[in-house]
C-alpha cells in the first residue's frame, strides 16, 4: 500500500516500483486471470508495490491524485470507457504512470460491452429498466445528478459511445484476450519485471504483448484443405463435427483467420468456432473487414442469388465480424449510438 | 459528459438546403482492366461523369479489401462505388466474384451497422464502356445525394491526448481533471493515411459536420 510505504521512508517497499490494477467498464474476468497466474502472484508481490487494485485490495483515488506525476511504474487498465468516472479515473492513471497497459479485450478493442455501440442510450436504459424482465413499476430511472439535503450527489454518467483506453489516453503497451490467458500475463509481466531489473530489454512502445503475431489458424491443430463454403451451419445444427478437420471447412463461422493467436487455440480443439477474443491479428486495421474478406473468399457461389443464400447462414453480420472489436473497429459504432436521442 | 457527445447529422432526407445542392464525396475504386479505362475512355470521348466520384485505381476489384470501405466511410466519404470487369471477363479469372461476394457480405454489415446499402454499389464496366460507366457514376451521384450526407463521426469519439499526450499534459497544467475535451479528435491510425481524394474537397461541401461544429 502507498501509505504504508510513505510512512515508512526510505524502507525497501518504497523502492519497489510502484503497480496499479484498475478495472474500467469490465465483468472482473482480467482480474481472476491476473490472481490465476497462482503462485506466481507473490512473485508480483515482491516485484511490486500494489498501490491500487480495487478488486482485490482497498486502495483511494485520492491516494492517486495526491502521487507525482510518473510515480506509478505500470498501470494495468482492463474494462472499457462507459462512463465520464472511468474516463477520468483512466486520464488520472495516465498521468502517475510511466506505462500503461491496456490489459484485455475491454480496454483494447471494446469488447462485449462494445457492443452496446449497436444501440442508442435510450435503448440501452429502455432494456434495463422498462423491460418486463425489470421489476420497475415506477418507471425510475438513474439520474447523474441529483439534489440532497447533504449537497448534490453525482452518479457516473453514461456516455453515449463507448470507447477503448486507447481512444481516451496514450497507451503504452496491449495484452490482449478475453480474458488474457494467465501464463501469458506473466510471460508478460515477467519481461517487464526482466526490463525493470535491466536484464531483458524493455519491449517498444505500442507492442502487443503476451500474444503471438500470426494467426489463430496458426495454432490450430485442425487439417485445412481446399476451403470453399457452400453452407454456413450453426452449432446446434450439427450432431457431429469432424474433429480433424478444420471447423471453417465445415461450414462452421470460424474468426480464426482474423484473430490473433497466443490462447492457443482452446476452442477450435474442441470443436467450438474461435469467436475472435485475442482480437485483430498483427497488421490487421479492422477486424471485421479482415474476417469479411476471408469468408467472402471461401463462399462456393457465383451468383448473386446464390451468394445471398450462403450468407442467410451468417443472421448477424455485425455481432459476427465485430464481436468484440466494434468499438475499437474504422467505425467504431453503429448509427444509433452516436444518433441524438433526446435521453 | 456532453460534450463528448458526436454531434448527430441532419435529417437524412431533405438535408441539402435548398440554397447549395449537397454534393456527396464518393470514392470509386476501379480495375485497371476494365472500369478504369472506362473511365478513361469517357475522358478521351470528353463524356462527362460528375466530379464527385474519386477514382482509385487497383490492379483488380478482387483486390478490394473492406478494410478501404470501411476506412472510407468513417473518413467523410458519403458512398463508395466499387466497379470490376463484368462476370466471366475478369483479367484474373474470376477473382471479380470475390469482389461480388465481399461487396455482398459488406452491404449486410453496413446496414447491421446502420448504413444505409445504397451508399455502397457494385457496377460492372468493360474497358469499352465510357459512357456507360458514366451513366453509371450520375446515377450513383443522384441516388447517393438524395439520401444526404453521412457524416459518419468515427474520429470525433477520440480524443486528441490521445495522439499527442505530452502535449496534453503542457496544456492542462497538471489539472486533475486531465486535458478539456477535444471538439474533434484524430484517430493516429488515420493520420497518416488518409484518403488522399477526400482531401482534395471544397469544405463546405464534403465537410459538412466540420462546418456545423
């Protein structure tokens, strides 16, 4: 802890490089992958002052603000810009640390919640709190300020598009992955640790870290042959999937082209498509466009009514191709998000 | 926080004042086979085809990537025009199926994305076919400014500490609060690559959402 160290002086903790965990707009998943590294974690310990990590450990924002600029030596950022409070609490981290680390899906490309960019604001507060799956008979609905006796309290207001780290504050490097499989957070966290020490060299900035540079198709062990796709299939509406060959072939909507390797290929080697979690493969600008080209290149049909009926296969092209890079894709969001809806 | 709210475009029909005809940016890209002697045959012919479009020329449609459409539109183009040799004539074989297949694939997902298909079409012009092409290209020109402008606020949404924090940092003073919001960021990634036809536009006419800031 920071106060723990300042009260102490010059101590040994004081000299430990300073590591700050801040979770954004995110489900908690980056966290229980960080503490799954298991012993590994006293390692981060030792290494490392923890001077936030809400998920885990008390830790004040005033303590943050009340540091030097630079003081924090790395900041691990998962979760994405929902809302002004993580913005701002993003640009303070930025400021007090020397790295900052876009850590997962969330902060790298906008994720799951991305998704919400398909759907206006009002939309978004229509399905939580007047569907009949709420119990809101009143109608209530959050107001970001409001006036009590005490003063006037403000909620973290919803900001109408949400956005990756990297489209808040600079970023130094990105570990990606939904979440980021554990033995490459410490493969990553030990090449920083290496660099701190000065006995490994510090990776150049903008650099992906934790991952490889090809992809997921790379790492799968499945058979590719001739690709061409007569049919796209759901799951469900297959018995039996053959498990040598590849699940694209099979007429299954595979992302593994377009994604990024360094999970492994977990899913395809058990029969469920890559669903695209480690994000555009290296050199790729816009996921989506990259997995679009691909399928496109595979369909076995020449015309135009033909065409479209291989495609009837993929019912939601923008949750297909963009999955959990809408936020970070060319377009960032669907129309409605950024329409003004009055809300 | 308001402010970072993009500002939404005017009403899509009727969007042009009556004052200035709004002229669409379109961004055309052609086979060097085919669609751009077309359209260079049309020159020669002295055909004329509106200004709007901006021709880009690849070796073949199939060496379409979405990833210049998409690219495209989230930088101020109101449309794009894809145009490869007709079916079965491809100098490649039959890589303008593929070009067919992703301008297909990339109508569904622009919609999904609310996009309107129109702003993305497909023509087929042999290299002898000038006049055709520029038939083709006024057709587009209307159907697209009948639709309006899309103003598509990709690069709004960032903001501008993002691409130049030291800067930043001078400005704000070392405020808590970080740097004021950016009326209009930049994506880096963009920067240094945008379209170079975009830039050639008279502003009030391709800019419209810079102008109403």
């Amino acid at each position: 802890m920071s106060a723990a160290a300042g009260s102490n002086g010059k101590t040994a903790a004081a000299a430990k490089p300073k590591l700050a965990i801040f979770g954004a707009a995110s489900c908690g998943g980056c966290d229980v992958a960080i503490v799954n590294i298991h012993e590994h974690i006293v390692d981060v310990a030792n290494a490392f002052d923890i001077v936030l990590w809400p998920t885990v450990m008390d830790g004040k924002y005033s303590d943050i603000e009340a540091m030097a600029d630079h003081e924090i030596t790395i900041t691990l950022v998962s979760g994405s810009m929902r809302t002004d409070e993580t913005v701002h609490l993003a640009k303070l981290l930025r400021r007090k640390s020397k790295f900052v680390v876009s850590f997962g899906s969330c902060a790298s490309e906008g994720c799951i919640p991305g998704l919400a960019n398909l759907s206006s604001r009002k939309e978004i507060l229509d399905t939580a709190y007047s569907t009949t799956s709420t119990d809101n008979p009143d109608g209530i609905r959050p107001i970001w300020e409001f006036q009590a006796p005490e003063g006037v309290l403000h909620l973290p207001e919803f900001e109408p598009v949400l956005r990756t780290l990297d489209q808040v504050v600079d970023v130094d490097y990105t570990i990606p992955g939904c979440p980021p499989e554990s033995n490459q957070i410490w493969a990553a966290l030990e090449a920083v640790v290496k660099a701190l020490n000065g006995t490994g060299p510090l990776p150049p900035k903008g650099a992906v870290l934790g991952a490889g540079e090809s992809t997921v198709c790379d790492e799968c062990a499945r058979k590719r042959d001739v690709k061409k796709i007569s049919k796209f299939v759901r799951v469900q509406q297959v018995a039996h999937f053959d498990p040598e060959i590849c699940l694209l072939e099979q007429g299954l909507p595979c992302n593994g082209p377009a994604t990024r390797n360094g999970c492994g290929a977990l899913c395809p080697a058990v029969s469920a498509p890559c669903i695209g979690c480690y994000g555009a493969a290296e050199g790729v600008i816009d996921y989506g466009a990259r997995l679009m080209a691909a399928y496109a290149s595979v369909v076995e049909a020449m015309k135009p009514e033909e065409i479209d009926k291989v495609l009837d296969g993929i019912p939601d092209p923008a949750g297909q191709f963009y999955r959990f890079s809408l936020a970070g894709s060319l377009l960032r969001s669907g129309r409605s998000a950024w329409q003004n809806d009055g809300e | 926080m308001s402010t970072q709210a993009p500002v939404a475009p005017a009403p899509v029909e009727g969007a042009a004042p009556a004052t200035t005809t709004f002229e669409p940016v379109i961004i055309g890209f052609t086979c060097n086979w085919c669609s751009y002697r077309a359209a260079d045959l049309a020159g020669t012919a002295r055909t004329k085809y509106p200004p709007n479009v901006r021709l880009i020329r690849l070796m073949c449609s199939g060496r379409l990537d979405p990833t210049f459409v998409l690219k495209a539109f989230s930088e101020g183009a109101d449309a794009v025009l894809v145009s490869g040799c007709h079916p079965g004539e491809c100098h490649y074989i039959e890589q303008n199926y593929k070009a067919l297949r992703r301008f297909q694939l990339l109508q569904r997902t622009i919609e999904a994305l609310g996009i309107e298909p129109a702003r993305l079409q497909l023509v087929w012009a042999s290299a002898a076919e000038g006049v055709r092409l520029a038939n083709e290209i006024a057709r587009v020109t209307e159907e697209v400014r009948a639709i309006g402008p899309l103003n598509w606020p990709a690069g709004d949404i960032v903001d501008l500490d993002a691409v130049d924090l030291s800067a930043a940092w001078e400005a704000t003073g070392g405020d808590a609060d970080g740097p004021p919001e950016a009326p209009g960021g930049v994506n880096p990634d963009h920067a240094a690559g945008s379209l170079p036809a975009a830039a050639s536009q008279p502003a009030a006419a391709t800019q419209p959402a810079e102008a109403s800031r």
